[in-house]
C-alpha cells in the first residue's frame, strides 16, 4: 500500500488491509509512506493515494473491506481479473487495463470475454473499444481471432456487431470468413458493419 501523512482516506485502507492480514486474506502487507519516499511514485508511476496492489490489481482512492476482500480473493482467477477489468472500465481507467496487457498479453482474453455480456454499461464498452484500436493491425489482437469469430455467432445482434468491427481492426484475412457469413446476418445493423469491415481484411 502506497499512502501519504495528509490523506484522508489513508487510515481506512490502511485499516481495512490490516484487518484482511488478521483474517490470512492477505498473507503480507507492505506500506510505503510516499512523503518519505517520494522516488518509490515515480518509479511506480503513482499519481495518487491511497493506492493498492493486489497481486496484478493496483486500486486507488477509497474503497471498502468487502472490495478489498473480494479482489484479494480472485485476484488469481480468470474470472477475478476479468472483474477488475470490467470495474477499471466502468471507472473510465482505460489505461490501466491498457498497462495489464502490455505486462501480460493474455489479459486481452479476459477483455474480450466481456463483449459476451450483453448488458454491460456503455463505458464498459466503450473501453473495450478503445484497447481494440490500441491493437488495431497488430499481432496480439491477430491472436484472438477465434475468440471474436466465435462471438460472430452471439445471440444478441449488439455482440455480433462489436465483434465483426473488431475482426476488422485485425486487418487479417484469417478474420474474413467470420466477417463474410455476417453479410447474411438476420439484423440488418449486423449486415451492415459487415459489409464496411470485409474490405479491410486482404
């Protein structure tokens, strides 16, 4: 935990993490008073207190037990990171998810699991949209090519679409033939953004 002397929310997080090392959720707790160690921010790039690291989760400003507790709990877990993506998202801390796949690539899975829950809030997907064209044309989202042809099959049109626009930001032509049975589709916005992406991929 990163805090300061003058923060306000310092000693609740401060107070919520002992508890949690009480309990063995946690099984340390290292704290950097960042007044006294001013390099340790710039280092970490820490614009903020208090600030958390729970194994690959970095959580700043006030958050509860239960949150804590919660992250502490999945933070080894597919579903725990995707979570945490989902919630990162919500907050518009685009960047810090853009941070996680660039540490390890496999994050970029979990991303796209969430275009499969079609009632995600608005910046959730806005988000994902913008870490899809931070990869447009590059190898890593070239990967996950089968990940978004299987969403092509979604049942809800919205799914369908998101996921044929970003088989075009692959510009690959291994994405064409998801993309060109969309030409068909039974939505005609679907339809649509199909036609736009399959020029694209040569």
């Amino acid at each position: 935990m990163l805090l300061s002397t003058h923060c306000a929310h310092c000693p609740s997080v401060l107070n919520s993490l002992a508890e949690l090392v009480k309990q063995g959720v946690l099984g340390k707790l290292e704290v950097i008073n960042l007044e006294q160690r001013p390099e340790v921010a710039r280092q970490l790039g820490v614009h903020s207190v208090p600030c958390v690291r729970i194994g690959p989760f970095e959580l700043t400003g006030q958050r509860s037990l239960a949150e804590f507790r919660q992250w502490a709990q999945t933070s080894a877990t597919h579903e725990g990171v995707r979570d945490y993506i989902e919630t990162m998202l919500a907050e518009g801390e685009v960047e810090r998810v853009l941070t996680m796949i660039a540490k390890d690539a496999g994050v970029m899975a979990r991303v796209i699991e969430l275009l499969d829950f079609a009632d995600e809030k608005l910046n959730v997907r806005l988000g994902i949209g913008v870490i899809m064209e931070e990869y447009e044309g590059r190898s890593l989202l070239q990967e996950y090519i089968p990940q978004l042809g299987k969403l092509t099959q979604h049942a809800d049109p919205r799914v369908r679409g998101d996921a044929c626009h970003y088989l075009a930001l692959t510009h690959s032509s291994n994405a064409r033939e998801f993309v060109r049975k969309l030409l068909h589709d039974e939505n005609a916005d679907v339809r649509e953004v199909a036609e736009e992406s399959l020029p694209t991929l040569r």
